[in-house]
C-alpha cells in the first residue's frame, strides 16, 4: 500500500532538507545522497561517478524505511555484505519517520555510515 499524499509530502520534505543539509554543494559533482519512494518503501541512497567511467554514476545504498500501514509504524532496514535489507535491531520500527531518521543520522552501531 502507497503513502498517503501527505506522508509522501513530509518524508520527501523532510529527506529533501537531509540530503542538502549533508553534502555541501562544493562536492556535489563527487558525491550526492538521494532517495527513492516507491509505494510504502523509501530507499535513502548514495551516489558517485563510477570510478571506470566518471559520466556514470553508481548508487550505493544507505538505509530503507517502511511504513506498516496497519500498525501505523515504521520500520527500519540497514544491508549486510549479503546485499540484503534486514530489519535493523536497535530500533527496528518507530511511530514517526523523523525517530528513524535521526537513528540513521546518529549510526550507533556504523551500520549506516561505516
């Protein structure tokens, strides 16, 4: 099930002012933070030229965020060396985006951010 129009509304609002706020624009054209919303899920991810062709550019993936519409929370995924997304523990899910995000922002345990 989709994001409603103002749960979309703020999470891009809120993503939108993180991505800028955390890569200065003097080294946008080396690396960019994103993010991808695609019906309950949101994908926040990393970009950089691809070190065999710098006109391309290669995504890396940060943290995915899911909102569980009939529990009304949010969970919180982190990828392993599998490449897979699994739940991340510390604070697998939250009553409000913005509690993930700041768990993310924060990386207590280096998952996200290395």
């Amino acid at each position: 099930m989709a994001l409603s129009e103002i749960q979309r509304a703020v999470v891009e609002k809120r993503l939108s002012e993180y991505c800028d706020s955390k890569v200065p624009p003097h080294v946008r054209d080396k690396v960019r933070l994103c993010f991808r919303i695609e019906n309950n899920e949101v994908v926040l991810f990393e970009e950089r030229p691809y070190f065999k062709d710098p006109n391309e550019w290669i995504e890396v993936s940060i943290a995915k965020f899911r909102y569980i519409k009939s529990r009304r929370v949010w969970r919180l995924y982190c990828q392993f060396r599998d490449l897979r997304w699994h739940q991340y523990e510390p604070l697998d899910e939250a009553p409000d985006f913005e509690t993930l995000l700041g768990e993310v922002d924060a990386d207590p345990t280096c998952i996200f951010w290395g």
